[in-house]
C-alpha cells in the first residue's frame, strides 16, 4: 500500500483539536467544483492527517449543500488512504443515549437530492453491503476506552456496548440517512425504527458511498445529541410532553451533548490513529482498497479517454494500458 494518509472528517472543533491550525492548508479544484473548505494536512503520531470541515467555515452549508463528491475526490488527489469520519446523529432507541458514540455498521440512504457517483459516463457498480470498512471499525472498537473494573455488556444489551463512564460506545447500529435539512415528523420517525433503524443523520450519504467509489475504506463515529422526535408521548389530551420544554434550554442540552459527545470522539480519532500508525500492514485488507477491480461493467475501450483522464484519480490504475 501507498503512504498511509488519514482523512479526517468532522466539525470545526475536530480540527482545532487535531491541531490543524498549525498544519499545511491545500486549496484544491476539482471536476467538481471545490470541496467545503481548504484541506489542512497535518501529522498525528508520525502518520500524516488530511483534516476537512465538512460543512465548512462557520457551519454555512447544510447537508444537502455539502460538495460529497468534491470533498472526497479532493481527499483522494491528495493521497488520502483511509477516512475516519464523524457526525452529529438523533437516536432511535432508548439504549442510544445523548452523548453515546456510536460505530455504524449499516445505512439506509433516503436522500434524494444529491450526487451520489462520480461515474456519470460510464457503468460502474461497487459492492456496497457492508457500507462501513470492517478493519477500521474493528481499529475504533478496539481504540475505544477499557471497560471499567466490574463492569461490562448489561443483561438484554444486544448492541455490542463498551461501558465507559460517562459515555458508551456502541460497535454497530443502523443509520438513516434523511435529506433534511428539517428534522423528520413523528411519524417518519417511528418509521425508521420499524424499518430497523437506529440512528438518524443528514451527513454520512453520498459521503460513504463516493469514499467506496474512490476506493476509500471509510469508517463513521455517530455523536448521539438528543433523541429523535419518537420518544415524546403525549402527556394528556390535546398537549404533548415536548411541549412543555423550553425550547432554548433544550437547544442548550443539546449543544452540551454534541459539545461532549464531540471530545468523546476526538479522543476515539486519536487512539485509532495511533493503532493505525503502529502497524499499517493491517490495513492492507480493508476490502475497499479494490472496490473498482470488478466494479467496472463498460467496456473501457469504448469509454472516452477524456473522461478516463478527468477521473484518473480515481480509477487511472485500471487504465494502465491506455
């Protein structure tokens, strides 16, 4: 494998933490325009860091707004290996709670609004059942804070939990996917917990899917801020629990949580690195590494080498010969 080179992407707070202030900031251009802020190569552990703010400088661009498919082939220009990401997700189940992590290990995509392929010119068709790359989600499972003494899976947790005071992380759950940027109704969201879901998100999608493309292993950390709108049952006749919160001291909950559930992440990302840093041959069998091998259904001498070059980043290696 090439240079191990971590992407890192996330909030503003993660790169300030990640010390991307003092890193190397590269503008880049893309076939797709520009990703959401300039990408900022830094070092974690002797291993070099490629930090970008996903919904760049000063939060101004929603999840539907996001350049997936800039950000993530700017990554790849740069040399980026491995993507660790991390977003803000509503829970749908009581055992995920405000300020948990969680590591997903499947998706449902209800977005409809945005780019979801590089590969408009030409049949390409990538494995995508196991949405999230194994290796780096075993890597964070393992980097994650030991249980302490006494402790560890309680009766009837089915989730694969590691209890750490104050927060849990879960190894596996299921991610919706919503376009936004409004949160869901309550009926869409006891639909998604019909449906198996058991975090709610804007972010994850096209991102996962495009990392795939570009050959990619991508791994996500869920921050657990609130839960989803399921869980206010009414509390009598014409009024509804939720109701009776104030909603500015509810938004201030709920900043504390992605605030805390923030740092809780950030110190997950480092420990992984580290790992990774300590013995990169593991990450040679990250399945994603040749998602294109048997991915590409045209005929490539029938594929117009204008587009070959435009995407070479991508997939030059297949087009050796040409």
């Amino acid at each position: 494998m090439s240079e191990l080179r971590i992407g890192l992407i996330g909030g503003t707070g993660l790169g300030e933490a990640l010390g991307a202030e003092s890193g190397h900031r590269h503008e880049i251009d893309t076939p797709f325009g520009k990703p959401s802020d300039a990408i900022v190569e830094t070092q974690w552990a002797g291993v070099k860091t490629l930090i970008l703010s996903r919904h760049g400088p000063g939060h101004l661009l929603n999840p539907t707004q996001v350049p997936y498919r800039a950000n993530i082939f700017a990554l790849k220009k740069l040399g980026c290996t491995h993507i660790l990401a991390s977003g803000a997700v509503g829970s749908l189940r009581e055992e995920f709670r405000p300020q948990d992590l969680v590591l997903p290990d499947q998706v449902i995509d209800k977005t409809h609004k945005r780019p979801a392929t590089f590969f408009e010119r030409a049949a390409v068709h990538v494995e995508f059942a196991e949405p999230f790359d194994p290796i780096l989600r075993q890597i964070l499972q393992e980097a994650a804070l030991p249980l302490p003494t006494g402790e560890g899976k309680g009766e009837g947790d089915t989730t694969g939990a590691s209890h750490s005071a104050p927060h849990t992380i879960h190894s596996r759950g299921c991610y919706v996917c919503m376009e936004g940027p409004a949160f869901s109704t309550r009926a869409e969201s006891l639909m998604h917990r019909l449906w198996g879901g058991d975090l709610i998100g804007m972010t994850a999608m096209p991102e996962a899917k495009l990392a795939r493309e570009a050959e990619i292993p991508y791994a996500l950390i869920a921050l657990v801020t609130d839960y989803d709108c399921w869980r206010a049952k009414p509390a009598s006749a014409g009024a509804l629990e939720h109701d009776k919160v104030d909603p500015f001291i509810l938004l201030k909950e709920i900043l504390g949580n992605v605030k805390a559930a923030t740092a809780n992440a950030i110190r997950l990302m480092r420990r992984a690195v580290e790992a990774m840093a300590a013995n990169p041959q593991r990450l040679d069998a990250c399945p994603a590494l040749h998602a294109l091998q048997l991915g590409i259904w045209s005929d490539k001498t029938k594929i117009d080498p204008e587009e070959i070059e435009r995407l070479r980043p991508l997939w030059g290696k297949y087009f050796e010969s040409r």
